[in-house]
C-alpha cells in the first residue's frame, strides 16, 4: 500500500500525470455535452425563462431523478460528509438520516407545488408566494433569502474542485504565485459559466447522467477496494474507534464511533431541520419544475431513497480514511480526494477525481440558474421593469447566472475555506425560514401575509445572532450551527429553534390581524390548482384568479 508520505512526496516532485489526463479526458467530455445540450429538446421559440431556465418544463423521470439527484448530492457531499466521519465520528452521519427523512415530506408538498405553478406559469417560489398571498415584500423576502443562501453553497462546489487538483498536484504548490496557484479553478469556472449560459437548466441535466454514472461506479469500487486493502471493515471499525477517542487540544475526545447520550438531541434537530430545509433551496425547486408531469414528481420522491443508499455508504469511507492514515496537511477536506490518491492506481484515482469535478459542476450550474431565474422574476421584473417580455427576462437570466458564478468565485478566491464552509451553514438556517409561507401556503390560506414577514424576520434575526455566537477552536464566531435550546437548555440545531419561534410568531400575529381585519392581499389561485396535472406545459394561468381571503387551499 502506498503511503500518504510517499504519495504526498510524489505530489512535490510534480503533477498525478496519469491521473490528471483522465479527469481531464472527463472534463472535456462533459464540456462538449454542456455546449450539444443547447440543441437537445430545443424549442422553436427559446429565448425564455421556461425554455432556459426550467429546461422547457419538458423532462420525465429519469432525467428529473438524474438532474435532481445531481443537484441534491454535489462535490461537497461527496468530500464533507466523510470529511464529517473523518474529523468527529458518528456525528457527521446525521446526513443520512435526513436524506431519508426527506422525501415522505416531498411527497406531501412538492405535487402540490409543481402543479399550481405550471397552471399559473411561476417560475420560482417567490412567484408562488406573491400569487398566493398577493405580497411582493414576503415575495421579495423568499427571494433574497434564497440568494443569500445559494451564494455561498455555489462557492463551495468551487471548494470541492479545488481539493481535488490540490490532491492532483496542479496548480503549482502552496508557494505558487495566486495566478499560477488558481489557474486550473478559473478555467474550470470559464467553462462552467459559458455552457451555463448557452445551454441553461439543458446542460446540467445531460452531464447528470455522467455525473452519476461515475459517482455510483467510485463508491461501488471503493466500499470493496479499499476494505479489502486496509484489512477488513473490523480493522477500520476498531482503527476509527481508538483514534476518535484520543483526547485532543480541548481536553475532550477527538469524536465518537456511536453517539452518546449527549449528543442525541443534537444529532436529532441537525438531522430534521437539515431535512425540512433541503427542498427550500431554489436549486432544487427549479429541478422539480423542470420536469413534465405531477406524476413525474410522485414517482421520483419513491425512488430517491436511492441516493440516500450510496450516502450512507460514502460516508463510511470517513472510517477508511481514518485506518488509512490519511494525511490530509490540516485540512480534512482533502480527507477523501487523498484517500482515493493513496489507495487507488492513478488511472482509477483519476475516474474517481473526475467523479468529484464534474458532482461540483453540475449542482454549480443548477444553483446558478436558480439564483438567476430568482433575480430576474423577483427583483428585476417586480420592482425594476414590471413590463419585461420574455426575451428580455431571457437575456438578464443569462447574465446574472454568470455575475452568481463570479461572486462565488471571488468568495473562494478571497475567504478562508473555513468561512466558506461556515455561510452555507448560516445559509441552511436561513433558508429554513421560508417554509412557513412556501410549505404553509401550498396547504391553506390562514396565514397573514404580513405574520409571515414578521416571523421569516425574526427568525432570520435570531437565527444570525445565534450562529454569531457559537465558537470553534479555530474561530470566535460562526463557530458551528448548533447552541443551547433556549427553555430546553439542551444543544441543538438553531435553524430548527429559528423556525419554531418563526412558526409562533407568523401563528399569533395572524391571529391578531385577523382580528383587527388587516388587509389580506388577492390570492390568484383556486383549490383546483393544486391538484391539476398540465401534461402540455403551454397550458398556463387557465384558471380565474380567487378573490382576496380565498379559501383555497382548503
């Protein structure tokens, strides 16, 4: 077995040639795929949000499973969760069980979502949120959330790229000038942008396919190869268990192989408030309006399980990178690219770093054109050029995808990695707080509109103060995403917390204001919008618009 030493020593000499020409033989693949994908499915009449942004609304099930998948588990699942296991044990697995708890909440929401919007013609869930409750500043809330919690997830695809040529040995070495060192990531970012912009919500969707096909043939071949190289799953168990409980700088153990008594509530409020914030991302709301039918939509939260299948697995190889003694130089989110530079020939190394690249470009691109599709709906027609035909929303999309993409560029090229990391967990907390007027609208219309900004505020407000507050070994603030329960006195996931105290608040006021008979806002849809099922996506906004207090959704 090579060592990491030996292997770290190599890296010094010079570039993984061998690896390094097959990632790259993948890239270039992908790449062509990204341009070809603009002609795939192409209508006659293109130049619109529908047709860039949401891919036509034409996909059927297994490119949404595909495109959804690839959106859901990206580059940095694919280095943070074991890079989790590595660092602290057990705890990092809270992964899996909200991947699993996830989709029996979909099922419940998404049809309902996905039909109203393609009877109406939204593109986003603010344009769900400004019909429902007939708010632009709740609408314009949902927006900017969203934004603010894409930016940073986008750069950290960027990071996924990065410790993948780091481990490769390109760009240099550490005492490269920044040009030089950053090199490989700008021309990466050069394509991701261009075919982004040419081809939209299409290219994502045809690289998925790619994408996956080699994740699930990386960790098929690593949860076999690897064991068998280290000594069987009893070596890196009990090899995992004794390191994790060597006592570290703090005075406490390094982590856990199974989580005690203490970290139960923790563990347990990280993984539902992870699961009840998963599918307020924009990004993944745009892969579900993607596709073609409801039914579409039904059958994929059935078999998305599947993926939760392969995350449970990736993760083990936290343990195996553990066993293996990984030297991942300070930073545990080379963890995994190192484990795979160590244990695998370079040829497979190099399928295996192409398996990382292309999960980073694929979920980047999604998360670009959501947050774009967001800009142009939300801020750009409601409040700057309210009379904006289709082609001019066309051209604005295209060109905040690529303003996104540079300013999560800037963000790794400028930050810390460790800041990085610590927004996309302040973004999950955000995000979070749009479910009350997303997921609460699609069910009734008691909420007030104006309860709902007041709760996503507050728990926007306590949620930031309480992430600001936590601290790390390595950091005063933004130390971490978990705190004191406030009444409960036990640790758990503040963006849980956040949305409680957002749900009693929207609760109460609404309450209040309905009392004082505050102004409710026009709700445009109809209870029969939530069920439709619109096979011809041209069939839009067919339906009358309710009247204002509307009992629509039951």
């Amino acid at each position: 077995m090579t060592t990491p030493v030996t292997t770290l020593a190599a890296a010094s000499r010079g570039v993984n040639g061998v690896a390094l020409a097959v990632f790259v033989f993948f890239f270039l693949a992908v790449t062509v795929m990204g341009f070809l994908a603009a002609r795939w499915r192409r209508a006659e009449q293109s130049a619109s949000l529908d047709e860039w942004g949401l891919g036509g609304r034409s996909f059927g099930t297994w490119i949404t499973w595909f495109l959804l998948g690839g959106d859901l588990y990206t580059a940095y699942t694919f280095v943070a969760v074991p890079a989790a296991i590595y660092t602290a044990g057990a705890s990092g697995f809270f992964a899996v069980p909200y991947t699993i708890l996830v989709y029996p909440l979909i099922f419940t929401f998404l049809p309902r979502l996905w039909s109203v919007s393609h009877r109406h013609g939204y593109v986003t869930t603010s344009d769900f949120v400004r019909g429902r409750f007939g708010s632009k500043g709740l609408s314009l809330a949902v927006a900017l959330t969203g934004l603010l919690a894409t930016m940073p997830y986008i750069a950290l695809q960027l990071v996924g790229i990065q410790a993948v040529l780091d481990v490769m040995g390109v760009g240099g070495g550490e005492h490269a000038n920044w040009f030089v060192k950053d090199l490989p990531l700008l021309i990466a970012f050069a394509v991701l942008a261009a075919y982004t912009y040419s081809s939209g919500l299409r290219a994502p969707a045809l690289i998925a396919f790619v994408k996956d096909g080699l994740i699930y043939l990386v960790i098929v071949v690593a949860i076999i190869y690897i064991p068998i190289k280290l000594g069987g799953f009893g070596e890196i168990f009990h090899s995992a268990k004794e390191t994790l409980a060597v006592h570290g700088p703090t005075g406490k153990p390094r982590g856990e192989l199974a989580s005690g008594p203490n970290a139960q509530w923790a563990y347990a409020t990280l993984a539902l408030g992870s699961a009840l914030a998963l599918f307020m991302y924009p990004h993944s709301i745009t892969a579900t309006l993607s596709s073609r039918s409801r039914n579409v939509i039904r059958r994929n939260t059935t078999i998305l399980p599947l993926y939760s299948l392969m995350l449970g697995l990736l993760a083990l190889l936290g343990f195996m990178a553990i066993k293996a003694g990984t030297d991942t130089r300070g930073n545990a989110q080379l963890a995994i690219p190192q484990l795979f530079a160590d244990m695998f020939p370079s040829w497979f190394a190099g399928v295996a770093f192409a398996a990382i690249g292309i999960g980073a470009l694929v979920p980047a691109a999604i998360m670009s054109i959501a947050a774009a599709n967001l800009f142009t709906r939300n801020v750009y027609k409601d409040f700057l050029k309210p009379t904006a035909t289709p082609e001019q929303e066309h051209k604005v999309a295209k060109l905040v995808s690529l303003l996104v993409k540079v300013g999560a560029l800037a963000f790794v090229l400028t930050m810390d990695k460790t800041v990085a990391i610590n927004f996309q967990l302040l973004g999950g907390i955000w995000i979070l707080q749009t479910m009350p007027a997303l997921v609460g609208g699609l069910f009734t219309r008691w909420f007030h509109r104006w309860a709902l900004l007041a709760g996503w505020a507050i728990g926007m407000v306590y949620g930031t103060l309480a992430a600001y507050g936590v601290a790390s070994p390595t950091q005063k603030h933004f130390g971490g995403s978990s705190a004191e329960i406030p009444g409960i006195g036990e640790i758990g996931y503040i963006g849980l917390t956040a949305f409680v105290l957002n749900v009693v608040v929207t609760v109460v006021l609404t309450v209040v204001l309905k009392a004082l008979k505050a102004p409710e806002g026009t709700d445009e849809t109809v209870p029969a919008d939530y069920t439709a099922d619109l096979g011809d996506k041209g069939v839009t906004a067919d339906l009358p618009p309710a009247t204002a207090g509307s009992p629509a959704g039951h």
